[in-house]
C-alpha cells in the first residue's frame, strides 16, 4: 500500500496512576528525520522511542511529543539538606558576632534559603515505565500509519489519474508525428514545383526523399515516445506493489521529464508543440505529488 509522508497520529495509555500520551505528525522529508520531545523523567527512553519508530516509517519530517500525568502521591518527595542549614546558621551567627546584632533568624526563615528544602521526583521502576510508554508510542505510530496510508490511496488514485492523461499526450504525439513528415514532403515538392516550373526542370526525386529524410531523423521522437510509455507503465506498476516507492517515482519523474524536454525541443508543428507542453505539465504534476509519497 502506498503511504503519504504527512500524516498524525495520537495514543493515550494510563497504567498503574499514570497517563502517557504520544502524539506524532510528520511532513515530506528527503530522509527520516525525527525529533523527540518528552519530559525529563522520560528522557532516556528516547533510543527506545526511535526504536519503535524505525518499525513503522522510513521517510519524513518526524515530530513526537510525549507527556507524562503522574497521580501517584509519592511521585515527588521532600528532601532536607541538614549540611546547608548548619552552614547558613553558621555563618549567620558570625555575622551576628562579626556586627554586633542580635541573631533573629527564625526556623520559618531558614526554611525559605535556597536548596534547604527541596523537592525530588520519586524514581519509578524503569521497565514499568517503558512498558506503558511503549504501548502509547505503538499506539500512535499505528494511527499515523493508517492515516499515512488512507492519503496516500488518495495520492496513488489521483497519480494513475495523471498517468492516464499523460499516456493520451504520448499517443498524439506519435499518431501525429508521421503526419508532419508527410506534410513536410508535401509542402517541399509543392515549393519545389512552383520554382521549376518557370524553368521546365523536372524536381529530383532523390533530392526530396533525401531532404524529407534529414527532416524526419531531426524531428523523430520514436526513442522519447518508447521511453515515455515504458516510464509510465513503471510508475504504474510501482503504485499497484505499493511500499516505500517515493525514491524510486522521484526518479521515474525525473526520467519523464527528461523525455519531455527533448520531445518539445524537436516538435516541428504547433499542434504537437501544444501537445509537449501540456506532457511537461502534467509531469510537473506528478512530480509534485510523487514529493509526498514515503
């Protein structure tokens, strides 16, 4: 199945007085490139986190934001640093003695100097963590896979849509291409008569046919078209086996153009000018399209 580089996806999971939630979206990216946000308490999960993701994705601008509701009462606790207290008496008592005041410090004020009393999170058993975080992580990369993949059924029809228009361009284009020979051999001989005639010379048959065959050799897509048809039916057939095919369509495209170009500049008829530039169109299409597809 073809899957899109855009995509979200959301899971909750809470487990022993503690909801996780995972949230994931992602753009097109050449490569995978993710960034994993989470709190500090989760923080060496994160090898895990990317893990996991490797699982499930392989192309994208990847952003992942986890958060942590922790309901435990003993999640944080209150820790007393008696060392840092006996030190701030200390040198308080010698201020006292050093100015000559009396020391008024009260037990509620040396409560409030910095890093006396402070709190600390309880730590939580690791494997209990990661087991429900995994099952958020999980469940989230399963949402944002279906959602990649039902744009990218809608990518891969819109593409075989473009397709189809594209290999009705290709068709004129060869159907017309003898056509513009045969009229390049009629309007030579047609000149060639009206300049001859005044001379009663005879026209050299040999010089025609050599002059329509120079014309038809600089004019003649036969290469481009057989390319062409063989690039689409390609395309087609790596959007019917699905999977991570954007790399290879990028490349198809870029051979498509490729053809197109050449097609255009050796068009020798309005029409099948007009026709070229419609075939570059569409292809600029595609391209575009194939840019978000993993």
């Amino acid at each position: 199945m073809i899957k899109s580089m855009t995509g979200f996806g959301r899971g909750e999971v809470t487990e022993n007085n503690r909801k996780f939630t995972v949230e994931i979206k992602a753009v097109n990216h050449r490569y995978l490139e993710a960034t994993v946000k989470l709190p500090r308490k989760l923080s060496a999960f994160e090898a895990n986190i990317r893990n996991v993701m490797k699982e499930y994705m392989e192309r994208g601008k990847v952003d992942v934001f986890v958060s942590l509701e922790d309901y435990n009462d003993a999640a944080e606790t209150v820790k007393y640093n008696p060392a840092l207290a006996h030190d701030y008496m200390k040198y308080l008592t010698e201020m006292a003695e050093e100015f000559g005041v009396a020391n008024d410090i009260r037990l509620s004020v040396l409560a409030r100097f910095p890093d006396v009393f402070t709190m600390e999170d309880v730590e939580a058993d690791e494997d209990e963590l990661w087991e429900s975080l995994e099952k958020a992580v999980r469940i989230a990369c399963e949402k944002f896979v279906s959602a990649r993949e039902k744009e990218g059924e809608n990518l891969r029809a819109d593409l075989l849509k473009k397709l189809d228009e594209m290999a009705g361009y290709v068709e004129f284009i060869e159907s017309h291409s003898p056509e513009i020979v045969t009229e390049y051999r009629k309007k030579l001989e047609e000149k060639l008569k009206d300049m001859l005639s005044t001379l009663d010379v005879k026209a050299d048959e040999a010089r025609i046919v050599t002059e329509v065959t120079i014309y038809a050799d600089k004019i003649c897509v036969d290469e481009e078209i057989v390319r062409l048809k063989s690039h689409v039916k390609a395309m087609q057939d790596a959007l019917s086996n699905g999977g991570a095919c954007g790399r290879k369509l990028d490349f198809i495209t870029q051979e498509m153009n490729r053809e197109a170009n050449t097609t255009l500049s050796k068009s020798g008829d309005l029409a099948l000018t007009d026709k070229a530039i419609e075939l570059k169109t569409v292809i600029e299409k595609i391209r575009e399209q194939v840019q978000n597809i993993e």
